[in-house]
C-alpha cells in the first residue's frame, strides 16, 4: 500500500494487488471511507447466514459492498453466483487458503462458484509458462475440492476461456493510461492486461448464465479490481437469442458485490504481510511437517514481557498468530475457540498454548492433505472439461 501518487490528499492511499504490503490495523477504516467500502456490522444479517459463514459469524469479513444485494437473493431463493480464483504459481499457502476457504463458506449459503485459474495472471506477474501454471493449477484445485468446493463448480483456466481474453480488448475501449495508472499506480502493462482479463473473470458468470448478483470474496489488497469492473460493469449486456424470433434480446448486468477480510500477517512478524522473501513468515499446506512445525513454534504471540506479567494481566489473542491461525483455519469449533481465548486472557502460559494449537492445526494439515490426495483425479478432470463457448 502507498500514498496515492495522484490525490493531493494526506489520507489517500493506493492499494496494490500484486504487492507485499501489510495494511496496518488503524488503516482498515480509513480505507474504507476512502474507497467507499461499506462496514459489515452495519447490515441487517439474517442468523441464517452466521450459522453456515464463520467468516461472517467471526467477524473475520469486516466491510462490504452490495452484499445486501446477495442477502436479498438468498431470501428471494433466486439464483446468485460466487466469483473467485487463484493465481497458479505454487502451492497452496495460508493466504490462498483464506479466499478459498471463504468462498466454500459461501457456498454453503447457495451461491454457485465459478473459479478462474489465473494462469494468463500467473504468467504476466510471476513469469510461470502456461505447463508449469497447470500442474499448480491441478495441485490447488485438488486442495479447494477437499475444502469442500462443489464439483459442478465452473472452473476455468483464464488461457482457455474466451470471455477473460476477448474482455482485454472489450474493456480496453473503456479505459486509457491515465485511469489505470490512476488505480494501480505505475505497472507493467502486462499487469494492467491481467487486470482487464479479470474483468472478463467477474463478469463471466452474468455473460455467460445471464444476470444475477455475483460475489467477490477477496482481502482489501484486491479492492482495485472491484472498483475497475464495477465502474465498467455499465459497458456490458447479457445477450440471448429469442429461440422463436430469432431476436436478440439484450438485459444490463448488476454490479458485482464483494467481501472483504483484513491481510493475515506474517507468522514472524505481525507489522508485516507474509512473503516469499521472509520463509518464516508463511507455509505451504504442502510444506514438510517438520518444518511447518518449527515455523509454528518460532510464530509471533500475544503474550507479555514475562511469566508473572502473563498470569497477572492475561494475554493478547487479538495480537497472536497462533491464535488467528485457529480462528480463522484451523479450529471449526466456536465453544473450543471461544474458551482458548478466555483462557489466553485469565494468564495461560504461550507455551502451553503453542503445545496444544500445534497439534490442533497438524492434525487439520494432515488429515486435509491426506485427503487431497484422493482429490487429484478428480482435479485433472475438471480441468480437462471444455469450456463454454462464447462470443460478444
């Protein structure tokens, strides 16, 4: 995140979507108000929807925009869509797993997901030829199945599907240097190519299936993306031809919705976001067990200067990577959750939190990948399926 380079304001700031930067807490709001990101605890949410989303349940989704819109078509019972995705260009890790997880949560709710594999994305960022972003592709998949994503989900790869590609043109008539830069700040064009492909991946479940609310469950950092295709979203129009008539009638689409959850920070260090560049900051579900192990027990906490400060005064969850690893991954029981964090605060040594976590979140890591391993099959398949054919 930086000071935007092209508002005068002290308060203004550019989020980058492709960058490592670590959104302090007290910017969250400020954010928020900037970009007109609506607070969450200010919709009227039906118990319903807390019951099936921890995210929302946990107040792990703190802002919004039009997610009252999907709330109406759930209580409408009319059909809605889930747009998410992921960049293939390794295994999967904490922060992929959190937009993952999120959107499994959703569906719950009765959305249907469509799911964009970005290899056109992985390529212009990360450099990752289309072959070795499949063989990613196939991994992750296989860890979003096991999560719990519904197999008749659309998932696409972005260098197989029409509608991604031919939207870098379609929205390029749209757009000029100066409004991207404006966004995204100075990029390779390459970046602001992959940034209109997405345009075409969060309009594709309304040009392809016909218009319905769609959400966007993504962490703050993606935010430009949603201002770029909601602005943009008035260019486009479902068309379908009358069978009888042979017309072509045309309907607008809605502006897509979007959730957003705080950046989940660095195991080694809450003050910045996890990096590849700072091993111990971060893991693959994936990883060694070893490893992932020592990483836990080297992890950040929210405990005090000593052992008399810590049953004295209690500890600080809120500031613990250990404990937002459980609350929100690794620990599905609200009851168990709820009395560790009581626990924390009337002075339980990190110590013996740490013992029992770990072991808590290893058994979820091995039993997960246990299980994608029967996945993979599966993964492949869905991945061979073609794609739906579509033109503007």
């Amino acid at each position: 995140m930086s000071e935007n380079p092209d508002n005068n304001s002290k308060t203004s700031f550019q989020l980058n979507p492709w960058g490592d930067d670590l959104v302090a807490d007290e910017d969250y709001i400020r954010l928020c108000e900037e970009f007109g990101i609506n607070m969450v605890q200010e919709l009227e949410i039906p118990y319903s929807a807390f019951e099936k989303n921890r995210f929302l349940r946990r107040k792990i989704i703190y802002g919004h925009r039009d997610l009252g819109m999907i709330l109406k078509a759930i209580r409408e019972e009319k059909p809605w869509a889930i747009l998410s995705g992921i960049k293939p260009s390794g295994q999967f890790h904490l922060g992929t797993l959190t937009t993952a997880s999120e959107m499994v949560e959703f569906q719950k709710m009765g959305g249907k997901i469509y799911y964009a594999v970005a290899d056109l994305e992985s390529y212009a960022d990360n450099g990752t030829p289309l072959d070795i972003a499949y063989k990613y592709a196939v991994d992750n998949i296989a860890d979003i199945l096991t999560l719990g994503l519904d197999p008749k989900s659309y998932v696409y790869l972005q260098s197989r599907e029409q509608i991604p590609q031919d939207m870098v043109f379609m929205a390029g008539r749209h757009v000029t240097n100066n409004m991207m830069k404006a966004i995204y700040g100075d990029r390779d064009f390459a970046l602001y190519m992959a940034a209109l492909v997405q345009v075409g991946d969060i309009l594709l479940p309304q040009l392809m299936d016909g218009p319905m609310p769609t959400l966007v469950p993504v962490g703050i950092d993606q935010d430009p993306h949603l201002r770029l295709v909601r602005d943009l979203t008035r260019h486009f129009k479902y068309i379908k031809k009358n069978r009888k008539t042979k017309k072509e009638i045309s309907s607008p689409l809605f502006k897509p919705a979007a959730t957003y959850h705080k950046l989940l920070p660095g195991l080694d260090d809450v003050t910045k976001k996890m990096s590849k560049s700072r091993p111990n900051s971060y893991f693959n579900l994936g990883d060694d067990p070893i490893e992932i192990e020592k990483k836990l027990k080297r992890a950040f906490t929210g405990g005090r200067g000593n052992k008399e400060e810590q049953k004295k005064l209690g500890g600080v969850p809120e500031k613990c990577m250990i404990y937002k690893l459980l609350q929100i991954h690794f620990q599905p029981d609200d009851n168990k959750l709820q009395d560790r964090y009581l626990r924390c605060k009337d002075g339980m040594l990190c110590g013996t939190c740490k013992k029992e976590s770990i072991q808590i979140i290893m058994d979820f890591i091995n039993e997960h990948n246990e299980k994608k391993q029967e996945m993979v099959p599966l993964a492949k398949e869905i991945l061979s399926r073609d794609p739906k054919t579509f033109s503007f």
